[in-house]
C-alpha cells in the first residue's frame, strides 16, 4: 500500500492489543511466513545499540522486497535531555535506505493530558515532521470506556461468536477499557458457549466475577512497573465493582 516506501516511525499508545495487531499486520504483509521470518529482526531498546540498530536496519533483505526491524522500548536508550544522542539517532534514521521498515514500538499513557513518551513537542515528532512521506507515526489509543460494549461485540464477532447487548455491557462494566483483559474475558466466554449462542449477561456473572481478583495483580504490577495511568484505571475498574477484594488485599 501507500505505506511501503516508508522507512521507520514509531506504532505509539497506550492500547497493547492494538499495537500488536498492527504490528502483526506489518509483519503479514511481508509476504510468505516463512521469508518473512527471516527478514523480521526484534531487538529492545533496553539493551540494543545504535550500531545494533544500525546493523540490523541496514541489513539486506534475503529472497524479499524488504525487512522489518522492530524494536521495543524503541527510546529507551534515549534521554530526552541529551541532545547529542537523539542527533545520533535521527542521523540514522535518515540514513536508513527505502528496502527497511524501522519500528519503534512505544507503549506509552496518558500523563496529565499528554503522552508521557512521545507529548507534543518531542524531539520525534519534530524528526517525523520534517521526514514527510519517508515517516509515519501510528497512534494506538485505548477505547473509551462508553465505547466498550461495541468494541466488545465486535471482538466478538470476529471471533465467530456474537455478545447480546447486555452481555457487552456487563463485561464493559468489568473490565473498563483494558483491552487485554477484555480480550481474555471474550475468549473465555466464547469457549463456554462454543459459540453456538450469543454469550449473556448470566455467562459474564458466572465466569468473569474473579476479574476484580485479577485487576488487582495487574494493579500491582502496573505500580512496580511505574505505570501510574494504568494502575488507577485498574483501582477505579475494582473500586466500582467489588470495593472488598480492593481492600481485602
């Protein structure tokens, strides 16, 4: 598509399901699995060089178009106030030849009503401004909370299964917009039914009534992971539906 001769740009938000989605759509549109494969390199910004990046970007594609480098935690490495190494880095991303596709995959929040890896004003995003069409950034943001039901009953239909619309409120009322939670709670109650009926709101209160158990362990390690944005969404999901689990553990 209009995107094949773009060289890098950062898949960025704070909605993992749809960023890996979108990255597994990159990585099929390589082609044959196979040569996909071995054109595919992951790296992670946590411990990758500049010249690990560089290496791996300006490989040549084997039996392919092109390669596709993705690198989590693509900034890591980066320290916003040093200016030297983001001019490193931008150097190489002008210096990376149209056959590679650089990713940086940025999972980020929202911090007082801006991004807190990539706000308005980063160094990045001026980079991507003045690379135009050699650069685009894909923002993956989480679904509003009122949105849910219907993101909910869409997963499920493309699943080959369908929600009532009390159902995908029910579980909407459960889970908020954690859309990875979400997605294991419609799997497991797809399972139930085999999808020979539409899931109900009976199903959800029969399976999902531990959720609040389970948004508190993510709650944890959301705040030792010093994912602030996340653990309060978790503490408001759990404080609405069960305020005894909360305080219980």
């Amino acid at each position: 598509d209009g995107d094949d001769e773009r060289r890098a740009g950062p898949v960025h938000g704070d909605d993992p399901v749809a960023i890996e989605r979108l990255i597994a759509e990159l990585v099929a549109h390589m082609g044959d699995p196979g040569t996909a494969e071995l054109n595919t390199s992951h790296l992670d910004g946590r411990q990758a060089s500049l010249d690990d990046l560089r290496s791996a970007a300006l490989s040549i594609p084997f039996l392919a178009a092109r390669r596709l480098v993705i690198v989590r935690n693509g900034l890591a490495r980066i320290e916003r106030r040093n200016k030297a190494a983001q001019e490193r880095f931008t150097a190489l991303l002008d210096e990376i030849p149209p056959s590679p596709a650089l990713v940086l995959r940025l999972d980020d929040e929202i911090e007082r009503g801006d991004w807190k890896l990539l706000p308005e004003g980063h160094w990045l995003r001026a980079w991507l401004a003045k690379a135009g069409k050699r650069a685009l950034l894909r923002e993956c943001r989480l679904p509003a909370v009122g949105a849910m039901p219907g993101w909910i009953s869409k997963q499920a239909e493309g699943m080959g299964g369908r929600f009532t619309p009390a159902a995908a409120q029910a579980l909407a009322a459960l889970v908020g917009n954690e859309t990875q939670i979400a997605l294991h709670e419609i799997r497991k109650l797809l399972d139930y039914t085999n999808a020979k009926r539409p899931v109900e709101p009976e199903d959800v209160e029969l399976l999902t009534a531990v959720t609040g158990q389970a948004n508190i362990f993510e709650m944890v390690d959301a705040l030792a992971e010093g994912n602030a944005s996340k653990a309060q969404r978790l503490l408001q999901v759990a404080l609405e539906n069960d305020r005894e689990i909360v305080f219980g553990m």
